[in-house]
C-alpha cells in the first residue's frame, strides 16, 4: 500500500477549525509534519489512527488533517472584470 502525502507542508499558512479545543482555532503556521503507523501509542500509553499529524508551536500541540483548513488565496480580479471578461468576444461560444 502507497501512502499518499501530506496535504499542508510546513511553513504553510492554514486555518485550525478544532472542535474538541475550540479555544485554538485561529490562523497557524505549519512547524512539523509527521506520519504515525497503524498502532502507534503516544508516551501517555494511548493509541493513535494513523496519518499526518502536524505540529504548532503556538499550540505545542499536534493535529489531524481533519482539524486544518487550507486558507484559499482570490486571484485579485474583480467580480466586473471577470464577468466584463465572459461577456467578451475573447470567449469562444459554443
């Protein structure tokens, strides 16, 4: 089995949207990335699913993918321009 790679690498930007510890949720950025195996117990003796985990230092804590966002950059057009732009003859028209 092929494991797929990490969806935020670090120095990336993202949103944390934590329902458990809501109090962190907030714009972070990335400091570690880590894959953990199927069975992988924490120092505490817990065990943990396996994937990505990504660590922030403002939280000293390590979260899943499904608590991260990507935060989606615009592409700096105007919503008239681009409009302007699909009403031009620049568009083929089927």
């Amino acid at each position: 089995m092929q494991i797929r790679g990490p969806y935020f690498s670090v120095g990336e930007k993202v949103i944390l949207d934590s329902k458990v510890q809501p109090e962190f949720n907030g714009e972070y950025y990335i400091d570690e990335v880590t894959y953990y195996t199927p069975g992988h117990t924490l120092p505490d003796g817990s065990e943990i699913a396996s994937g990505f985990y990504y660590h922030i230092r403002e939280t000293n804590s390590h979260w899943k993918e499904s608590a991260l966002r990507k935060i989606h950059t615009g592409t700096g057009e105007s919503w008239d321009k681009m409009l302007t732009e699909l009403n031009s003859n620049n568009i083929s028209k089927n």
